[in-house]
C-alpha cells in the first residue's frame, strides 16, 4: 500500500526552558525533528506531514528546504486531534505511521517491521517494555496475548500501573480505518484530550486485528521533553553510533567521550582517542590515528595520516601519511598531498600544500598555493587580504621559507628559492636564489634605556 508519514510535532515543550520550540532542540547537531523525518524519508514515503503548532514560524523556516506537507494545529487537544487534522490530506488507500517530532531516535528497521504488521484490517502498535514506565500509557492484553486497550498513566488503576509493557505512541494503520475510529473517539478522561491510543479499544470491539511490535530497545523510543532527558537521548546516540564504529572494526578509546553528529566512514584500523567530535561528512582511512580532544568536520582523511592532540579540521582535504597539530587548525579549502606535515600553532586557510611540504612552526598559509617538498619556516605568514581584497601567494616546489617572513600577496617564489629569515617579501622572488627583504641592521651608540622615576 502506499504510505503516509505523519509526524505530530505542535508541542511547545514548556519543560525545555527555551526560547526555541521543543522540536528545534539540537540532538548531536541536528534538530529532533530533522532526526525524524530523516528516518522517515528511508522508508520513502509517498508523503510525509507534519502536524505543527508552537513556534509556527520558527519550525517552518527551519525546514524550508525540505519537501514537507504542513498542517497546521491552532489549538492543542491531544494526539488524536492532532492526527485528525491531517488525515483529510492522506488518501483513503494509504497505510499511516505516526511518529513523533520529539522522539528522534526511532530505527528504520523497527518502523519496516511494524509497517509489514500493518493490512487492511490490522492495527500496528510499537511498543516497549520499560524499568520504569511512569508517565507511559500500558499496553493491556487478553488471555490470548492481543491487545485489548491502551490505557493513559493518569487514567490507570493501580493494578494497571504495575504493567511494564508501555505504549510508544507509534502507530501504522489503513488511513481509511484510522479516520472511522478517531471519529469514535472522546475526550472523557483525565486530561480532557482525544487520545490517538483509544483507537485500539475501538477497533478491537469491532473485531479488527491490534497487533503489537515490541522496540528492541528503550532508547529508540525515547521521548524529550526536558534538558534532563535531552541529555540522555544524546548519551543513548552516541552510545549507538560508537558501537556502530566498533563493530566496523574502528577501535575507540573510550565510546562515552567519542561524539558523531553525521555520517562517518573508516576504513580498517582506524583509532580514536577521548573526546573526538566528528561532524558532517566525515571520511577515514585505512590506519588514521586521531589523537584526543579533535574536531573534525566535513572533512577527508587518507590513509595513515596522525592527527595529534587539540587539532580542529573544517571542510579540508588531508591526503594519506600527513601529520597535523597538535594545536592545528585546517580552514575550509584546505587541501594537503602526500606525507605533509602541519604542526602547532599553524593554521592553513584555502590553500593546496603538496606533496611532502611542511609547515611545522606558529604558521598561518592561507590563499596560497604551495609546490612539493616547500619547508615554511617557524613564524611565516601569507599575508592575503589588504583590508578589501584576499590574493594568492604562489611556493614552487623545492622553496624553503626561512624562519619570521612576510610574504605579502599577490606574490610568487620560485622553484628552489630561498627566503632569508626575517623576511618581508612583497615582489616575486627567482628560482633558485637566495632573495633577502630585511632593514639594514644598525646599532646607535648614543641610545640609552628610558629609566623609571623612583617614587618620592
């Protein structure tokens, strides 16, 4: 059958203390909601509606760019009002999975199971066995193990309080039946709402199949309402992205202090030490060792490459068996060759360092393009931006920049030039010479050091 996600997401989240609506809330660099519609989009849905209410603008211009059917909820009077207001845009011949914009890490392959649950005459339910299932509504089951009813926590017994197994909230049905049994439904309950869980005591009085799916874990169904559980959410995918790297054959030092907010590939024999952060598009070679406390983000790495202790890497392209840092920092459109070495304190800005070239020193090159085997001395800068314009500093291969020099660009240093310490070079240097752009040095004998007044 053809599907139709719809993703309830109006909450205001009060509990969050924020000025942003609870579904903006950033998990490992993405915003709740974006988790959501992201694993909804593998099950490449025929549509996917979000039912929104709080901070209407603020969701809406925050997912601009994504092909998304917008419904809007004035006012809120529960889950099933919430679901009712979009049902009229999904097609009778369509199955319904409802999902969540506070619950962010629900699995693809628990949604596809339910999904295949689902028929014209079947109520998927997803639900969860918890330690503590305080706040959750309880699945309650006849003698034959189906459910017969979901209660709410505020409406329970006592009795029915000491059942573990809790509803999700996720559900997957025939829109057709969906719409018939949420015109059923009341608000004749604790908290005066239509609950989109009082449609399985409907369908099973009217003899349809309610069938449940038990979620593999509790993290994956984990709502957020609050920083509190924000943060657990957060500890629970980084828990299951670091187990991802291991079980690939990555050997993290530490999978509590290991930070993924992408999308990671590594190939075999990859280490990381505590407190990496890796974020966007993150590439690894066979062998890369990344030392403690780096950041890394939308960047490449090749094989055999270190990067030692405090390095931050943005949208760089680091070739196989460089060495970088500690204490480096590579700029969107940095692009380092073979074997490079970039060392502390030296920050590379768009610029192209090939093969075998090194900067080890207190060195920023930025807008330049260097040669192979160029050693830049300890203190060198390329001086590219007047104040209005940014120009390019070309090295040939071979040059070696001698320690404090100043190249001031537009400027180009020849093949196998040498650059003398000290130097401020501002006109294009030959190949193969020694090019020198210091003052005369001078000593004045007359000179004497200022000396402090003694105090009265």
């Amino acid at each position: 059958m053809p599907l139709s996600v719809l993703i309830l997401a109006a909450g205001q989240g009060k509990r969050m203390n924020s000025e942003w609506p609870k579904v903006l809330q950033p998990l490992a660099g993405r915003a709740l909601l974006k988790h959501v519609i992201d694993t909804a989009r593998q099950l490449r849905p025929d549509a996917i509606h979000v039912v929104y209410g709080h901070g209407a603008e603020q969701v809406r211009e925050a997912f601009k760019a994504e092909a998304l059917s917008w419904v809007l909820q004035e006012r809120q009077f529960g889950t099933g009002h919430a679901v009712l207001q979009a049902l009229p845009r999904i097609p009778d011949g369509h199955t319904v999975l409802v999902l969540y914009g506070d619950v962010p890490l629900i699995r693809r392959d628990t949604l596809e199971g339910l999904l295949k649950l689902a028929g014209p005459k079947t109520l998927a339910v997803l639900t969860v066995m918890l330690a503590d299932p305080g706040g959750y509504g309880r699945i309650l089951r006849d003698a034959r193990g189906r459910i017969r009813k979901i209660v709410e926590h505020k409406d329970a017994s006592k009795r029915e309080l000491r059942v573990r197994e809790s509803n999700t909230g996720i559900i997957a049905a025939p829109a057709k039946l969906l719409k018939k049994w949420l015109a059923l439904v009341n608000n004749n309950n604790a908290q005066g709402e239509y609950y989109l869980t009082d449609i399985a005591a409907i369908a099973t009085r009217e003899k349809f199949n309610v069938v449940p799916q038990l979620a593999l874990t509790e993290a994956e169904v984990l709502g957020v309402n609050d920083k509190v559980q924000l943060a657990q959410v957060e500890a629970a995918y980084r828990r299951e992205r670091a187990q991802e790297l291991m079980l690939s054959g990555v050997t993290v030092i530490d999978p509590q202090r290991l930070d993924i907010r992408g999308t990671v590939t590594a190939g075999r024999d990859v280490q990381l030490d505590v407190n990496v952060i890796l974020e966007g598009k993150v590439k690894l070679g066979d062998r890369v060792w990344i030392g403690p406390n780096c950041v890394v983000r939308d960047t490449a790495i090749g094989a055999d490459t270190r990067i030692f202790a405090n390095c931050v890497l943005d949208n760089a392209v680091i070739g196989p068996s460089c060495s970088i840092g500690p204490f480096a920092r590579l700029r969107p459109g940095a692009a380092l060759g073979r074997g490079v070495h970039i060392g502390n304190f030296v920050e590379v800005k768009n610029a192209k360092i090939g093969d075998g070239s090194k900067a080890n020193h207190l060195t920023y090159l930025g807008d330049a393009l260097i040669g192979k085997d160029v050693n830049v001395g300890a203190g060198t800068i390329t001086c590219n931006y007047d104040g209005v314009n940014k120009s390019q500093t070309r090295i040939e291969d071979g040059v070696f920049i001698g320690s404090g020099s100043m190249l001031v660009a537009p400027v180009r240093i020849g093949a196998r030039a040498t650059i003398g310490a000290g130097s401020t070079i501002t006109e294009d240097a030959p190949a193969d010479k020694l090019t020198l752009g210091r003052s005369r040095q001078v000593s004045i004998d007359s000179w004497a050091r200022p000396a402090k007044r003694k105090k009265s």
